[in-house]
C-alpha cells in the first residue's frame, strides 16, 4: 500500500507507519504527527548548529596542523547537517529564517550536551568520542524514520560522523599514552561530561509511551539508546585505564547496565536554557545573525 | 628544482616561501573563525573548505622547509614569523573578511603563478586556489556595489599591496583597478611588523601546544 | 531559490537525488553544493535543477488487471511440471 492510498484517519496512518509506511513530504500528515515531527527534526537542527560553538574556539587553538585540519573538517560537517536539517523543517514548512530567530530568541530547544563549557583539549577528545558516539546511535534510530526525507539525510549524516569518532578516539589515545598531565586532561574532561552524557538519551520513559517511537519518527526508545552507549563504549573507556566517575555502574548478568540515576532535574534546567554557556552562546549567534542580515539581504535582493 | 638537495637555493627564497606559507597559515587560521557563524549555512560549509585548503597549503610549504612542519608552523616567536600584516587583521564581519579574500587571492594567483617555474608544489596549490578564486569572484560580484564592501576594499587595499615583492605590486594593482597606495599609506604595512593582532593570535593558537613539554604528541 | 542536488557516485552509476542547497542563482548554488555533496570527494558529479523545473509524477490508474504484461503475471510451474512428467523427461532446462 503506498502512503497515497492511507484513508485521512491518524488511525490508518498510525497503523501506517508502525508497519513500516513511510511518507513523503507531499503526503497527507495527521496535525499532531506534522507538528511533533517539526519540532523533533527542528531541535536537532538546532543542535547540530549550537554544538560548532563550542568546538569552533579549539580549531584556534589546535597543537598540531592535523588536529587544526581534522577538528576543522569535523565541525564543518556539523554545520553542513544542520543545513541537510533546515531544509527537511523547511519543506514541512516553517522556513529557516524563523528557526533562526526561535533559536537565538530561546524559543526552541537543543540538547543539553551543547550547554556546557568546554575547558581544555580533553574536552575536545571527549566530545568527538563519547558525545558524537551517543549522538550517532540516536541517530542510527532514525535511519527507518516514518518521515522519508529526514530518513534519507540521517543516511548521509551517519556516514560523515564516521570519521569523526574515529578523530576523536585518536586525540584521546594520543593524550592518554602521552605524559601524565595530558592522561590526566582526559580523565577531568570525562568526570565533567559524564553527568550530560547521561543524560542526552533523554528520560527512561517506556518506547510505548513515548511519541516519538509511537509514530515511529525514531526506532528506539531512550532506555535503549542510553544501554547501546554503555555497551559499546564503557569496555573502550576502561581499556584506556580510564575511570568512569559512577561508582554505581556495572554491568548485570543479564546484559543490563545499572548506574547511578541521572540527575533529570539537571536536564530539565539546561535544556529549557538554564545551562552554564546557553545564553552567551545564544547571544554569540544572535550577534553574528543580526550583523550580517544585510549580507543576506543582498543576496536575497538581486 | 625543489627536490634537489641545494633547494631553497638562496635565504631570499627561504623566505619568500615562509612568508606564503605563513601568510595561508595565518589567513586560514583567520578565516576558520568563521566557522559556524558565516551568514548562510551554505557558504558556512564551502568558507571552511577554503580554510582547510589554506591551512593544507602551508603544511605542504612547512614540509618541503623542515623535517618537523608543525615545530615550524607552531613553535616561532611571533617576531619570526614572516606573514604578510593584511592577512594578521582581525576581521571578524564579512564585508571586510571577503574584501580580503578577493584581494589576497588577486595577489596570491601573481606570487603562485611566478612560483609554478621553480616549484612543482606551486602548479599544485594554484590548481585547487582556482575555486578560491571563483568563491572570491563570485562574492565580489554580488557585493561590489555595496558601501560596505567598497569601505572594506578601501581599507584593506594598502595591506594587500605588501603581500607581494615590489616588482610584482604594478599588476596587482592593474588587476584590481586601483593605484598603488603611496609609500607613506604603507609604512608599517609591510612584511616583517607583527602587530598586537597577530601577537594575540599567536598566544590563543599556540596555547595548547605550549601547555605540554616541546616534543610531546597530540 | 531551492535548488535539487542530484549526484552521481561514481562515472556510469545514475544520478540519484542527494538533497537541496538554498542560493540567490544558479552560480552559487554550483559554489555551494560543490561543497555540501563533494567535498569528500564523494560524488563523480552533480546535477543542479531549480525545484520549479522538477515535475513529479506520482499518480497511476491501476484500474484493471495489467498482470499479463509482467514478470509476477506467470506462473509456469505447475504446467511446466506437467509437460516434462509427459515426455518422461529429467532434465531440467531453466
């Protein structure tokens, strides 16, 4: 059956896409769906874009013409998605312009991990491994997106992102079989983010009570996003002789992690634009927005 | 040629190429702080192409002039650096960040293409700066009867003069259409003066690299 | 103006849509998706064509049985297996 022949019911279209339907931006969306689906695709667009700042003020500071080079390449690709990302918004129809302007005005959200500051190099490690590791597996679940062309970007996004755990992965091993000072850069860096990196798949709310997997926009709940993470990368985390600062954390005879809860009131804060950095990085980009609309302008013009 | 063993032939030639290298060095260093906030998403993503080239392009100098290319990218005082004082401004709006791409990569095709002759790396370097000069091209286009960007120019004309040798200066100044600037508008603009611009850039790009001992990986 | 990216992945491979650039003009839409979907040195080429100039068609009458005309129309199985029982034959030919 093809998304064309679906009676204009949220049932049929439910049924729809928990078969595996997927529609197209021409095809009939239920009200809830299109709107849920906007905001969803919008935060990570948004996401995408407020994570180059704080990586953009270590491209300046690189120690070697490589790392300049690679890190460069890296947060190119981020804007690069958020541009993929815009467009997908803007053909479900709010322009890009005006996620601009909710972005920097604190209207709309992006992920808490982009919220904090970034102290040293290790940051850098840590964020190009640990933080784009749980970002790819959240968005490995919407490569079966019910919304085709979000599904079909994720795809070209996944494949770029491959490098960058890969740079990130190899700062970090650099710094770790370096001198002491720099395993202990790495070891900081990874006692500040943990607490985020906890946090980023979100609450554990049960995939059938979350919309998200419900209308099948994202094929994994959060629970299962977060145990993905702690399985894949834990065991390369304490290989490097690496402690993760959770007492707690161990892995049962079942296969499941248990840790010690994160702290969702953290999450909750930050992310409606309570964190350390938010408003001087939002402030950062309203700047930039504002200055050089006529440049925008120009070209809009002839 | 420049694989043979008596190649930088003379200290002139030396540095000459340090002062190119230097120069993309320090302009892509530049140019990469538009990274995430250029004025659309689209020429975000091809500025930083531009950027990347620029930085590859000194590494590629760096190495035919030492064994360690970073140590020589990196681990100068900035008072031996010999980069061109027009690519140092810290120019962080567009009208003037374009108005130096155009007018640098105006400069760099007469330096490269003099180069192409002794150097091979040259012939390389000026077949990917053929798209810079497009992406410079097409922006001065669209931006050329704008008084912001004619005040950029305006600015940045006698900066861009001292990239080149003197004997180089007439045809930059016939391919930009404007008279050479007089020697009083270009005194302290030549190579060899490091303003406090380029000693701040120096501190933020060399700050990681000096908080571990010299020899140390990344 | 949107402009469709279509790339092609490597030479003889068809081109296949890749996503869409937003630019002022032809010129800068080339600028920018040269970037956006090669600067991985991952396309063999690039097709840029103005949304406005892309016809979708989407819509077919389905009204009778037009099996007959594809492969899913036959089924040659069952007289197959009758034929080659007659002769005797063991040999299979396709």
């Amino acid at each position: 059956m093809a998304a064309v022949d679906i009676p204009r019911s949220e049932q049929a279209f439910l049924e729809f896409v928990q078969a595996g339907g997927q529609v197209e931006s021409g095809d009939w969306l239920p009200d809830e769906y299109r709107a849920r689906l906007v905001k969803f695709v919008e935060m990570h667009g948004n996401s995408e874009l407020m994570g180059v700042l704080p990586e953009r003020e270590w491209i300046l500071r690189a120690p070697t013409l490589q790392r300049k080079l690679a890190l460069t390449a890296k947060v190119q690709d981020e804007v690069g998605h958020s541009q993929l990302i815009y467009r997908v918004v803007e053909d479900l129809g709010k322009p890009r312009e005006q996620c601009l302007a909710d972005l920097v005005s604190g209207k709309s959200k992006f992920h808490n991990v982009f919220h904090y500051p970034t102290k040293t190099w290790g940051d850098v490690g840590v964020i190009a491994w640990l933080v784009d590791a749980a970002a790819i597996i959240s968005q490995k679940a919407l490569l079966k997106c019910s919304y085709a062309p979000y599904a079909r970007i994720m795809k070209k996004i996944c494949w770029e992102e491959s490098f960058h755990i890969l740079h990130g992965r190899d700062v970090i091993l650099a710094m770790v079989t370096g001198t002491a000072e720099q395993f202990e850069l790495v070891q900081e860096a990874l006692d500040r983010w943990w607490g985020p990196l906890m946090q980023f798949h979100g609450n554990p709310i049960p995939r059938d009570e979350d919309s998200m997997y419900v209308w099948r926009i994202k094929s994994q709940g959060n629970e299962e996003a977060r145990q993905q993470f702690l399985d894949g990368y834990v065991p390369q985390i304490r290989e490097l002789g690496l402690t993760v600062p959770d007492p707690k954390l161990c892995k049962r005879d079942d296969g499941v992690w248990e840790y010690s809860e994160p702290d969702w009131d953290e999450l909750r804060h930050v992310v409606t634009g309570h964190g350390p950095r938010t408003a001087d990085r939002l402030e950062f980009r309203r700047r930039f927005l504002e200055q050089e609309r006529w440049v925008r302008d120009v070209l809009l013009a002839a | 040629m420049a694989d043979s063993p008596a190649w930088p032939a003379s200290q002139r030639q030396y540095e000459h190429l340090l002062g190119l290298a230097d120069d993309e060095l320090v302009i892509g260093w530049r140019d990469s702080e538009w990274t995430g906030i250029a004025p659309v998403l689209e020429e975000d993503v091809a500025f930083s192409s531009i950027a990347q080239n620029e930085i590859g392009h000194a590494r590629a100098v760096y190495e035919l002039l030492s064994d360690d290319p970073d140590a020589l990218a990196f681990d100068r005082e900035p008072d031996e650096y010999l980069c061109a004082p027009l690519v140092q401004l810290h120019l962080l709006d567009w009208a003037h960040t374009i108005a130096r791409r155009w007018l640098y990569e105006v400069a760099d095709e007469i330096r490269i293409t003099a180069l192409m002759e002794e150097l091979p790396l040259a012939a390389k370097i000026n077949r990917e700066e053929a798209y810079h000069r497009m992406h410079a091209e097409l922006w001065h286009g669209r931006l050329a009867g704008t008084p912001q960007f004619r005040a950029a120019v305006d600015d940045l004309w006698p900066y861009a003069v001292t990239v080149l040798p003197l004997e180089q200066r007439p045809v930059l100044a016939a391919r930009v259409g404007r008279d050479l600037p007089s020697n009083s508008l270009l005194l302290g603009k030549e190579r060899g003066t490091q303003g406090a611009a380029f000693v701040a850039l120096h501190e933020e790009m060399t700050s990681v690299r000096r908080s571990a001992p010299a020899g140390a990986q990344w | 103006m949107v402009y469709e990216v279509f790339r092609q992945d490597r030479k003889g491979q068809p081109f296949e849509h890749a996503g869409s650039v937003v630019a002022p003009d032809a010129e800068f839409a080339e600028a920018w998706a040269r970037e956006q979907y090669g600067r991985r040195g991952e396309s063999a080429a690039l097709w840029l064509v103005p949304r406005d100039a892309v016809h979708e068609v989407s819509d077919w009458a389905d009204e009778f049985d037009l099996k007959y005309r594809r492969v899913d129309g036959y089924s040659i199985k069952a007289r197959l297996k009758e034929a080659r029982s007659r002769v005797g034959s063991t040999e299979r030919h396709g």
